[in-house]
C-alpha cells in the first residue's frame, strides 16, 4: 500500500522520513492503514504537480507503472478524492516550509557586494470555476468584461540567483499584492537586498519591510514628489519616506539591439544611503535582476502548469494543490542548483528548466533513484542533474520588448 508513495528522483529531496515527520507533526498521520494512506496522498499531491494535465487516478498509475513485482490495488476516484480531503492542506504547507529557502551554492550568483539578492511580486492564477471556489475567488475585471476563470493571488519572494522560493502567501484576488507583502516582512533578514517593483513603493510598506534589517532597491513612479534632504556625489539624493531614510536615484537607460534602440526613465528608492560603497551605476545595473522572479511565474504557470486551470473545485482543495505545486518548483530548483553547483563557476542560470522537469517525469514514471545508493561511489547529482549538465543553455543574452497591453 505505502509503494506508491513516491517521486521518482526527487524523492531524495523530500524523502519518507520528511513526510512523515511532517504528517505527525500536523496530526495528519492515520490511525489505520487504508487503501491510500497519509504518505502516498502526499506524494500524490506532489506528483500531480509533475503532471497537470492528468487526472488524479492516471497520476496513480504512474506512480504504479515502475514499480516491477509489485500490484498495488487501483483505488476509485473516490477513495483518492477521500485520501485528499482527510489529508487537508496542513502538511501540503508544512512541507513547503521545510524545503523553502535558498538554494545552496557556492558560486557568487545572487549575491551583490555581500547581500544576498532577493525579489518580490505577484501573479494570477486561475481556478475551476465552480460554486464552491466562487465563494472565496472571483473573476477579475478587464477592459472588455470579466476574466473568464476566478481567479488566486499568488506573492512569493524569490532569490535572484538560483530562483528559489523563501516564501510565498496566495488567496483571493481581491486582496492586493501590498497586504501579501506585508505578511512576506517576516521572511526577510538583515544581509538580503530586496528588489520590487513601483507597485511596493508605498511608503507604509517600505518602513515595514526596512524594519527587518534587510535594504531595498524599489522603482517609484517618476513624477513622485520628494524632496531632497541632500544631494550625493555620484547625483542621487537623501529623502524621506516616514521614518526612513532613502537614496533616490533617477537615470535614463537605453537599450541598443538590432531591432533598434529604446529609452526609458526609472527612479528609484534605496536604503543602502552611502554612494561611495554602493554607487548609482551599479544599483541600477542591479534592478534588472528583478526579473528572476518573472522567470520564476514563467517555469510556474507556463512550463508546469502548461496554461492549465488548478484543478480543485474547492477553497481548501485549492490551498493543498497550490502548495504541492509549489513543493514541486522548490525540488526542482534544489536538484538544478545542485547540478550546475558541481561544475565549479557554472552559473545556475544555465540549468534548463524544461529539461529537469521532463527528466523528472520519466524518472518518477520508472520509479527510479528513490533510494540513493550506500556504496562508495554516490550519485551526488543523479540522472536529473546529468540530463541538465548535458542541455546547459548558453550564457544569457540582451533581450527587450516593448511592453503591448491586449484589449
């Protein structure tokens, strides 16, 4: 009954005794064993996150088809169903806290003078639209009408380097991105620099995030009133925002490619005040890393999810398979960093997304590096890291579009 219970590979990453320490520790675990215990649910969950265009019982029988000499019994819709209701969404985020955090590395990717680089933000996600998930999500308003699915707010905080999950929070669309971020302070310390967008540059939110002890590198609108306090050798000026302190900087950036050539206006607000050890130039160099964590929605939404709809039809199914999902990305991420962590000065922005995620698949279809080896010789980086260490992608080039708003 428990040899189901499995993700192929990445099992090593959120191995048995994970799960069930997890499981007894949210009181989860059953008090007779089933047809679909705890653990497998669990890992159901997971591999459901793997394979998102399926439903629940073909996910089943993938994690069946590898296992040689064994039979389990085929549960119903039903049981499974069952399995995923008494489990509840309790472990699902219990787990995610346990792998949530930076990917370890030892190259200098994400890291900017000392201070761990790290960015915030938010996206949608669309949900089943059903009676139930109508009574806690809603459809957003366009310019032509109503989005067709309701939808899920999703703000997660991201490290630049390696796109590693520290923290996320999600529920209604109604909520705004700033209330999300309020309850994402607690995740931030002293030694990480925080990048954002012009939506976080309320100043209310600014105090807060600063009160933890991490600096922040936020855009603001550019036609926003603040006045000097002084102005800095290198032409950026001291203002005030509340209680705190901020550099402001303004520069004009162009992009030459072959398809032309464009200008814009930033400002932006910083905490790191001293211009002589954090120059200007270099910061606002800097802020383009603020597009790790659209990368990260994009490998999210497009590459796992594939466009598909969640599919729970209710608020608490809903809440188990957004942090399975999430669990997933984070086992991902850990296996790809540690595959280009092997080859010393490899950057993590070459391990291919869609290449682990595949590996991943066919590995948990096989059943296959569940265990790691006892023997001397261990598969430190197994066939997930292999397959990404042979599809590395070429070093990052200069890509721009302009912004095109659909109506």
């Amino acid at each position: 009954m428990f040899a189901p219970g499995h993700l192929g590979e990445l099992t090593r990453i959120i191995p048995f005794e994970m799960v069930d320490e997890v499981l007894a520790q949210t009181r989860a675990l059953e008090r007779r064993v089933r047809l679909v215990p705890a653990r497998v649910t669990v890992y159901l969950l997971l591999a459901a996150a793997l394979f998102t265009g399926l439903g629940y019982r073909q996910v089943f029988d993938r994690l069946c088809a590898g296992l040689t000499g064994l039979a389990p019994a085929r549960p119903s819709g039903s049981a499974l169903r069952q399995a995923r209701q008494r489990l509840g969404s309790a472990p699902m985020k219990a787990l995610f806290d346990l792998v949530s955090g930076p990917a370890v590395t030892t190259t200098a990717a994400g890291w900017w003078r000392g201070l761990r680089v790290v960015a915030i933000d938010g996206t949608l996600l669309p949900v089943p639209d059903c009676p139930a998930n109508l009574t806690v999500f809603t459809r957003q308003r366009l310019a032509n009408g109503t989005s067709g699915y309701p939808q899920l707010r999703l703000t997660a905080l991201v490290a630049c380097g390696t796109r590693s999950v520290l923290g996320a929070v999600f529920g209604p669309a109604t909520t705004g991105e700033l209330d999300y971020a309020r309850r994402l302070a607690a995740y931030l310390r002293a030694g990480m620099l925080l990048l954002g967008d012009r939506n976080f540059a309320a100043t209310d939110l600014l105090n807060q995030l600063a009160a933890t002890g991490a600096d922040l590198l936020v855009r603001c609108k550019s036609g926003r009133n603040l006045p000097a306090l002084a102005r800095c050798r290198d032409g950026s000026t001291l203002a005030r925002l509340g209680a705190l302190t901020v550099r402001v900087i303004d520069a004009e950036i162009t992009i030459r490619t072959p398809a032309g050539t464009r200008t814009g206006h930033y400002r932006l607000l910083t905490t790191l005040t001293d211009a002589t050890t954090h120059p200007a130039a270099d910061l606002i160099r800097l802020y383009h890393e603020r597009w790790e964590i659209e990368t990260a929605y994009a490998e999210l939404k497009a590459t796992i999810l594939s466009g598909h709809v969640l599919r729970s039809h209710t608020p608490d199914g809903i809440e188990q398979e957004v942090w399975a999902l999430l669990t997933v990305y984070q086992a991902l991420r850990t296996a790809m960093t540690d595959a280009t962590d092997s080859i010393p000065g490899t950057d993590p922005d070459r391990a291919s997304f869609t290449t682990a995620l595949t590996t991943a698949r066919d590995q948990l279809i096989l059943a296959a590096g569940i265990i790691t080896s006892t023997d001397i010789d261990i598969d430190l980086i197994g066939t997930i890291g292999r397959h990404v260490l042979a599809h590395l992608l070429p070093a990052r080039r200069v890509r721009t579009k302009d912004r095109i708003v659909k109506r």
